[in-house]
C-alpha cells in the first residue's frame, strides 16, 4: 500500500519550498468540499436508500435499479458534467457547484450501500415496530437511527474522503477560489515543476485523512445471511419516482450524445483496428484490477487478525492518481506487458482502500467472533480461513472485485500517465474528444459502460459458481 | 475455486495475447525513431499515423509513438526512458513549453533558417533548438444562428449580454488558456488587464482544464461561444458539412501558437529524427498535418488550393515572440492569485 509514497519519495528529494499560506488555504477548500459533499450525499444517499427498498420490492425480478443509480459513478466527468448543465440551468460555479456535482455522483453510491446497511440491520425490526403501533416518526428517531448512524458516518467519511482528493470536478466547475488539495498538487507538478513538493503535500493530505480517520466511528455490522426487506416504514414510492425522473433527465443528455455518435458510424470502420485494440485492452484491465482487488482482499482477509491492521487500512489514503501514476512510471521498463501490469497494479492498490472503507472493514470486524469460536475448537488458522470465513466473505469479494472491474473499464487517469498509446478505450474516447469528435466520443463511453458492465456480470456469474461448489 | 482460478486466467492469458498479436511483422535489425508527442498528434486521428507510415516506406526502419498526457509528463518520461530505450524526437511543444523544455533537458542545434516560409513563421525559428510544424490563431468560435450579438472585441465579453455564454480554458492546464491570458496582458497592459481577468472570472461559464472539455461544452450548446482557434469553423465545413460554426475577428490582435518539434541532445537514431522533420515540413507532410490537425501549415506552398488558404489572409495577428521563463512565471502567478481572489498578484 505504501509502495507509491515510498517511490516518490525515494524518486525526488525533498526541497523546502513551502508556502503555509496557500497549503493552509488549499486544505480549508478541501475540507469545505468534502464535508458538504459527504453531508448532502449522506442525507441523498438515505433519502434514495428509501426509494430503492420500494423498488427492489417490486421491480428487482425485471431490472437491478442499483446499476442505474450507480452510474453517474463511472462516467466520464465531461458527461456528468453536461447532464447535470442541462438539469440546473444556470449552474453554480464554486465550491457550492463542486459540492453539487459531487453529491449527485455520490447519491447513487450512498443509497446502495445504506439500503444493504438497512436491509441487514432492520430486516425484521420494521415490521416489529409496525405491530407494535410505532409511528413513523418514532421508528425513525428511536430505531432506524441509533442502529444505523454510524452507518451513514462512515459513508460520510467515505463520500468525504473522495471528493477530499477530488481533482477534475473542483478544477472545472470550482472557479479559481476553489482550489483545493490534489489542484494544488498538480499546480506544484505542472506548473512549477517541484514534484518534490507535489509528494509531500500529497504524503501530508494522506497522513491528515489517516488521524481523522481514527476518530472511532466504526459501525457493527450484523452478518444476515439472507436478509429480507418489507415494511411500509423503509419504502417510499416518492423518494424511488423523484430520484429516477432526476436520473432520466440527466441520462437523456448523455445518450443524446450516444445517439450523435451512432450517426458517425462510418468512423467505426476506419478506426476499427484502434477500437478492436482498445476493446480488448479495456478487458484485459478490468479483469486484471478485479482478479488484483480479488487476490488484495484474499490476503487482507487472511491476515485480518489485529485491530490496529483495520484502522490502518480503514484510515490509509492512497496518494493522487497523478502520482501512483508517476510512481509505477518510474519502477521498472515502460514496455508493453510491463505497461498493462503497471496500470492494473496502481488501479488495485488505489481501488482495495476505497472498497475496504466500503463496509468490507466493518465486514471482517464482526467475523471475529467466527474466528475466535474456531480457534476456541481447536482449528488451524488455515482450516477457519477456508471452511469458515472464506464461505462468509467470497460473495462480497466477488461484488467487490467486479465493482473495481467496472471502475478500472473507465479509468483514465492513471491509464494516461503510464500507457504509451491509446491502449484503452477510455484513451480512445479522450483522443476522439481531443480532435471534435465529442458524439463518437460519446459512443465510445457508452460500449465502455456496457464492457464494464458484462465484467462486473461476469465476476458475479463466478461468483454464483463457486456459491455452489461450496454449498453456501 | 482452483477452476475459477483456470477459467480466469485461461480469458486473460488469450485477451493479452490477441492484444500483442499485432498485424506487423517487427524485423528486429531494423533502426527503431522514438518519437514523443501527445495522443492528438500520434494517434491514428491525427498526422501521427500517417506520416509514421509515410516514413516507414522510405527510411526502412521502424517509427514507435510514445505518447504522454502533458509537457510535464512528456519531459519526466524522456528523462527517466530516454537513457536506455532513445528518445530521438519531440514533438507538440508549444512557445510556452520551451523555456520548460530547454530547463529540463539538453537539446541538439536545428537549423531551418534557409526554408521557404512565410514571413509570419520567421519569428518562430529565432531559437536554435525546436522548428515550428504547424501553428494556428486563437479567436473565439460561435454559431451564426445564435440570437445574441457577435462580440467584437475582448471587451465585449464583458458585457452582461454574454454572461455564463463563454467557454474559456484553464492557463495553467490548457496551452489556448495561456494564449487568452496572453493575448488579454498584451492587449490592456499590466493593471488594465488584471482588471479585465477579476471580471472575466464572474463572467465566463467555466475554465475547464482542456481544451476538448471547454469545446464539449460548445458543442453541446452549454455555451454560445468557446475560445478555439481561426480553423475550428473549416473542421465543421469540410468534415460535417456544417456552415453554421464561425470564429470571430476582434479589433485586438489576435495571438499566434505555433506548434514545435525537437531533438533531444541523447538521441540514438538523430539523423532518423532529423529526416523525419523534414518529412513533417515538405509539401507532402505539411498537408498531412493541415488536415488532420486543422492548423496552419509552415510552409505556405501546401495550403494552396484549399479552404485554408482564404483564412490564412487573416493578418489581424499580434507580434510572435517566445516567451521567457519570467514571462511564463508572471503568467501563472499572476492568474493564480486572480483566480484566489488576492488583491495584488505576486
């Protein structure tokens, strides 16, 4: 995990050319952002949770709602940003429009992950509450809430870690009052050229997130094995219809464009070797970052044992893309194989601390008590690994790997800074929006999603299988 | 789970090798030109491609691009690769890269002085080490069916009329954004146009980090105009076979970029490298590069003829000159601390 810090500061030597007054200014931008960001996402993120426990109540047999509200989350800024320019008309530029378009990214993200909070938590104390008389109101403030608010704290902390690092949104829409942390970093790489400095305020912004991180906000997570959700007191019909009109304006913006792209058809033939290419690079990464995340979580889980490995993980902050980027450019030949090991290496290692921090922490948390029972018994660590935990944890490593799979399909920031060429076709949409092409651009990031989206399907289809051969 | 571990690896191991099977036959005694650049001009979409293949007919050797995202990166990767792989040519500097550039990393002598150029393009060969290959004219790109008047000048855009109506970039991200920045100090001088910029700030829709993004936002009507360059309107024409796009003539000057190509001083293949630019500036080259990268060419013998050639009477031009580092420095700082709202720019 620490390898990229140890490169960079290994790579350059430390200058002392150090400003207080613009860190200090960056870091105030940073943690204003983030914490609104994290407040109204959470507050979204609940509200949307809502809707979705209506809907997978009633339409989960015809369509998976939680794909279509995650999207947002792995779309190209550029199309988000368009989508959300054509809901709000005129659109806030500064800090309150970074903190917009990051709440609207992470809506989908918080619902998903609260929904499953409420669904293993409150499976059966909803409709209790109900017989019992409970008002709403009450079952919320008494029950829903004390349960489930660290819950939402640790979304919030994970909302607000990620728009704390956050660089391509606060760089377009936050005017230049909102420079925050990462803008800063790549003022100092670009601009300055003191890379030196760059790795230091990106080891200090990490070190910051780590001491908030160890405020003790970790949840317990109940492990219901098959939890099920109806109650008249976690649905609402209002929350699901409102959330997915907002989603439908904003996605005909994007598909709009898809629709232009298809128009430039005849482009697909003459650029068909680069897309063919692009295609199977894309593959090659997904499936490498979700077999990387599978493996990473694998050995977490296997050397999970001591509370302070969990507030390490739970607190560590990977350094900026920019720099992991950097990083593995620097270790070793920059040649073909070694290229797409790089990129799905840096993809991992900056994608595990996000999905841990996701719940899988909290997860591995309350298998303790699995592992103590066995060892009480007399079983080896490697008999409780295999016949205990891993049937408990392979469902979530698997979703977790195909989510990072999804994610790593898209990714372009790292992918820019190692690759030689236009290896994927997150790099091909780019170099396509570089020379006008912004509808076959579209069209390119519309058969990314739908490749990132046939890797996460695929990961989960292994994921069944194995369910089987373990009986679980 | 040992099977999932055979199927997996089984769908990767024939994804990477269809990935490296590639059509040509790689004749390992032949001479191997490194060429650094950026995507948009090595990419099979611009005059990268062409010119590589071009070139491969004649030198008998083989052209690999290596790409990188921006100048800062483009110079870290020839320092860290060009010791042991070569890193033979550069191409896609810009006059504010230069200075950066020749900081950065030792650079052979070029000397193009005898080329039959436009008197326009002399100013640019007045280093000793980068030749220019293209160059165009930044100026402000709209619809002629927009209901909004057409600016006129840089002050124009101040007026109410067009708030939240402009695309401009970021300087410190985007190569136009310097050159607005640039064209607004020399237009007003010094506190005129720290004025001019406090004001712009509030006014324009977004400082987007490149020029693609601030483009995306024209194209999809989010703006009425962008900042682009004279032949942004001829991409539409000849390609769309839309009329409708047109850039606009201020009554200030309108600044120049031109777009440079250089040798690094470590080259392995140098005289490879130096035939490959003049392959770039023949008549053959320059038309290449014409239309894939919608600039001027150089050389003017190879836009005769074409829809280039009417816009290149467009002489309402500022006086090139390649900017200094404290220029460049000026520059930054001084938008920075605009963008942040200090009163007085360092």
């Amino acid at each position: 995990m620490l390898s990229p810090f140890l490169v960079l500061f290994w790579h350059f030597q430390i200058a002392a050319r150090w400003d207080w007054g613009e860190f200090l200014w960056a870091l105030k931008n940073s943690i204003w952002q983030g914490f609104w960001s994290g407040v109204l996402s959470c507050i979204g993120g609940l509200w949307l949770a809502l809707g979705l426990i209506f809907c997978e109540n009633r339409f989960s047999r015809w369509f998976n709602f939680n794909i279509f509200f995650l999207l947002p989350n792995f779309l190209p800024n550029l199309f988000v940003l368009i989508g959300l320019m054509s809901l709000i008309d005129p659109f806030p530029i500064g800090s309150i429009g970074v903190v917009i378009v990051h709440a609207f990214i992470n809506f989908g993200l918080c619902g998903v992950i609260l929904k499953e909070v409420m669904k293993a938590k409150l499976s059966k104390l909803s409709d209790v509450s109900f017989i019992l008389g409970s008002s709403q109101w009450h079952f919320y403030s008494r029950v829903l809430w004390p349960l489930i608010r660290k819950d939402i704290l640790q979304v919030f902390f994970l909302v607000f870690v990620t728009t704390f690092s956050s660089f391509a949104i606060p760089l377009v829409v936050g005017g230049g009052k909102g420079i925050n942390l990462e803008i800063l970093i790549f003022e100092k790489m670009k601009i300055y050229n003191d890379w030196s400095t760059a790795v230091l305020i990106s080891g200090i912004q990490s070190l910051l997130l780590f001491a908030f991180s160890l405020v003790n906000f970790n949840a317990t997570t109940v492990v219901d094995v098959n939890p099920h959700l109806q109650s008249r007191f976690l649905e609402s019909r209002l929350s699901f219809y409102l959330f997915f009109f907002l989603y439908l304006v904003f996605f005909y913006s994007y598909f709009s464009g898809v629709w232009e792209g298809i128009s430039s058809w005849a482009d697909f033939e003459l650029y068909s070797d680069e897309i063919k290419s692009g295609i199977i690079g894309t593959l090659i990464i997904a499936i490498g970052v979700g077999c990387g995340i599978f493996a990473l979580l694998m050995a977490i889980t296997r050397l999970h044992h001591t509370n302070w490995f969990h507030r390490f993980l739970n607190g560590y902050v990977a350094p900026s893309t920019a720099l992991i980027g950097f990083a593995f450019l620097v270790i070793g030949p920059n040649t073909s194989l070694y290229i797409l090991a790089k990129i799905i290496l840096g993809l991992a290692l900056s994608y595990v601390i996000y999905l841990y921090k996701m719940g899988y922490g909290n997860y591995l948390i309350e298998l303790q008590r699995y592992k103590e029972k066995a060892s009480l018994l007399g079983a080896s660590d490697n008999l409780t690994f295999w016949k205990v935990i891993f049937p408990l944890t392979h469902k979530r490593m698997f979703l977790y790997s195909g989510i990072a799979a999804f994610w790593a399909s898209g990714d372009y920031s790292i992918s820019k800074m190692i690759a030689n060429r236009d290896i994927s076709l997150a790099l091909l949409s780019e170099t396509f929006l570089s020379h006008y092409r912004i509808g076959f651009s579209s069209l390119l990031s519309f058969i990314l999603l739908v490749l990132g989206l046939v890797v996460f399907l695929a990961f989960r289809g292994v994921q069944i299988v194995v369910s089987r051969k373990i009986n679980y | 789970m040992q099977h999932f571990i055979i199927f997996i690896f089984s769908i990767f191991f024939v994804l990477v090798l269809s990935f490296f099977n590639r059509k040509s036959v790689v004749d390992e005694t032949q001479k191997t030109l490194r060429v650094y650049g950026y995507s948009s001009f090595t990419s099979k979409l611009g005059p990268g491609y062409d010119l590589k293949k071009k070139f491969e007919q004649i030198c008998n050797c083989r052209v690999e691009f290596v790409e990188a995202a921006d100048s800062g990166v483009l110079l870290q990767r020839i320092k860290l690769e060009g010791a042991t792989l070569g890193a033979d040519l550069v191409i896609g500097l810009d006059q504010y890269d230069l200075q950066k550039a020749l900081s950065e990393i030792n650079w052979r002598k070029l000397d193009f002085s005898q080329l039959e150029i436009d008197e326009i393009i002399r100013p640019a060969l007045s280093n000793s080490y980068f030749v220019p290959f293209d160059w165009g004219v930044i100026a402000f790109v709209g619809r002629k069916e927009d209901p909004l008047p057409a600016p006129k000048s840089l002050k124009d855009l101040l007026k109410p009329v067009y708030k939240n109506k402009i695309a401009l970039m970021d300087p410190r991200t985007s190569s136009p954004g310097m050159q607005f920045l640039s064209w607004v100090y020399d237009a007003m001088g010094k506190d005129e146009g720290e004025k001019y910029l406090e004001q712009i700030m509030n006014q324009a829709h977004s400082f987007s980090p490149s020029w693609s993004t601030a483009y995306g936002f024209f194209s999809k009507r989010q703006v009425s105009y962008v900042l682009s360059y004279l032949t942004s309107p001829l991409y539409h024409q000849m390609i769309e076979n839309n009329h409708s796009i047109e850039a606009f003539k201020f009554s200030e000057k309108h600044p120049i970029q031109f777009e440079f190509a250089g040798i690094p001083l470590d080259c392995k293949e140098c005289s490879l490298a130096e035939e490959f630019i003049n392959l770039m500036l023949s008549d053959e080259g320059q038309k290449v590069i014409m239309n894939k990268n919608f600039m001027f060419p150089v050389i003017k013998s190879a836009q005769v003829g074409t829809p280039f050639e009417s816009l290149a009477q467009f002489n309402h031009l500022a006086q090139f000159k390649i900017p200094s580092v404290s220029d460049v420095d000026f520059l930054i700082k001084s938008w920075t601390s605009i963008r942040r709202g200090d009163k007085n720019a360092k």
